[in-house]
C-alpha cells in the first residue's frame, strides 16, 4: 500500500484538525471529513504581527467566527515563513494532545511523493487527510457552489489578473464563468503552499539557485540537488524581490535563467489543427523535451 492511499479517505473514523484559511477549498475539505470523522479543532496560522492571516490576509476576527459558527476551537501562531514548519508542528502536537489523529487540509494538486503535509503529520505522529486531492479544479468550485456554500472576495491578488471591483463579489457558477473567460483558473493554486485556496491566477516565481559541484562524481552531484530542491520546496513561493533585497548582490543575484515549461504543446497543437478550429493547419510539427 502507498504512502497516498488513505489521503482522501484520512479522516474517515477518526478525531481530527483541519489545516483552515476560511477560504473555500480548506471550507470544502472540513465540511467533507466532517461526514465520515470528527473535528476538534482548526490550525490558522498568521502573519508576524498576527494581524492576519498567512494565507489570505484575513483578520483572526473573521476565521473566529467561523470557527465559532460550527463550534470549534482555534489554534492560531504568528510566524514567518523562515520558522512557519516549526510553529506548524508545535500547533499539530497540540491538537494531537487533545485527541486528533489526523490532519485535513484542502490541497488539491500536492506531489504524491515529497509533500510537505505528509512528513510533517508523520513528524508528529499523525495521519494526513485530503478530501480533495486530485478533483479536478472546476468541479471543485462547482461542488462548493452547489453545495450551498456562500462565499465572498474579500481580497484580491492585482498581479494575478484580478481586479479591484473583484471586491465583495460573490462566488457563483456566473461568476466562476467570468473568470474562466478571463483566463483565471478560480481554483488554481501552487500544490504545496499552505493555505491559498483563494488565490487565482497564474503562479510564477524565479529562483536563484547556487550549484556547488566539488568533488562529486555525475550521480552524486544529481542526488545532492535533488535533496536540496525538496528541501527547498516550503520556501519556493517566497517573492523574489525579497531575496534579492536580503543579498549583497541585488539584482545581480544571477545573470542566467532557466525556464521549465509544462505545457503539452504538440498534442495541444494537434488538436487544434484536427478539430479544424482556424482556417489554417499546422503539420510536421514536432516537439524536442529538454531536462535541464
């Protein structure tokens, strides 16, 4: 049996936290496990001064009450990114004290190998429960909808194509069409960055990275980046400006960039082209994939 076996069915049976942002993945998550487990409480985890929330930016005030709506307690820490997994585990050992046996969260896209959630609940002795990893991204927002559940923008991300009269709007499948036809995916989000399931748009990040290659053979070198990237995975969304204004360097951080792109192209293109989509065809198209 795998590692990711029981994610989606976690909680079934069993006393548990849930990983909450008050957003709408995290809300649909809590809402599912509650059906086959019991809740004891929630993980929120804030910003430094602990005036909102890490996730979304939200006031303490607001998850409150929501907790508060469906009686149950919070467990709340101010961090940083730097100590976030630290504060995280000391939040999960209390809630284990108090009965819970698994973790809940609502990522949907995580790594089936290397996930974050995953070490960490094994680090504290627990089990990790993702009703909905794997749903696709649409049917998620439509199950929320459809469900019955009411939920309003209270923040918006300008650089990821939203807007400003985004504010106050509430979600429904018209809504969720706009987006589409905007080119916003309403549930996308990065797969392993606790707590965005409000965030929309597209997530893209440059990373500066060091090699040292020293005295190892080919393989160990491969082995040893490869152990660094995971390692380095929990801070990948971190702003480059910031990274940059923390070095001596500045902009001259690196002068070289490498881009990975996952975008089934050719299929994407053969498609288009058999569907008769245009008025022209593209043939003989052929697509080189290079793993840098």
């Amino acid at each position: 049996m795998t590692e990711t076996a029981d994610w989606k069915n976690g909680a079934r049976g069993h006393k548990f936290v849930a990983s909450f942002s008050g957003g709408k993945d995290s809300t649909l998550a809590l809402y599912k496990a509650m059906q086959v487990g019991e809740a004891v409480g929630l993980i929120v985890m804030l910003e430094e001064e602990g005036q909102r929330s890490r996730s979304h930016g939200m006031p303490p005030e607001l998850i409150q009450a929501q907790a508060e709506a469906i009686g149950l307690p919070v467990y709340t820490a101010a961090t940083s990114w730097a100590d976030y997994e630290k504060n995280f585990m000391i939040l999960l050992a209390t809630a284990k004290s108090e009965g819970a046996e698994v973790l809940v969260t609502g990522d949907l896209d995580v790594p089936a190998h290397g996930c974050w959630h995953n070490r960490v609940t094994q680090n504290a002795g627990l089990k990790l429960g993702m009703p909905l990893w794997e749903m696709d991204h649409l049917e998620t927002v439509r199950q929320f909808i459809d469900l019955g559940f009411v939920t309003m923008l209270v923040t918006v991300n300008l650089s990821l194509g939203m807007r400003e009269d985004d504010l106050g709007r509430v979600l429904t499948h018209e809504y969720v069409e706009e987006l589409l036809a905007r080119g916003i995916d309403p549930s996308g989000r990065p797969s392993d960055l606790a707590g965005v399931e409000k965030m929309v748009g597209l997530f893209i990040n440059t990373i500066p990275v060091r090699v040292k290659s020293g005295s190892f053979s080919f393989l160990e070198l491969v082995r040893h980046l490869q152990q660094e990237t995971l390692q380095a995975e929990a801070y990948s969304y971190y702003p480059l400006y910031d990274i940059q204004a923390q070095s001596p360097l500045k902009q001259a951080l690196f002068d070289h960039i490498i881009v990975f792109e996952n975008v089934p192209a050719q299929r994407e293109i053969e498609n288009v082209s058999q569907a008769g989509s245009f008025d022209f065809a593209v043939e003989d198209f052929t697509m080189e994939e290079v793993t840098f």
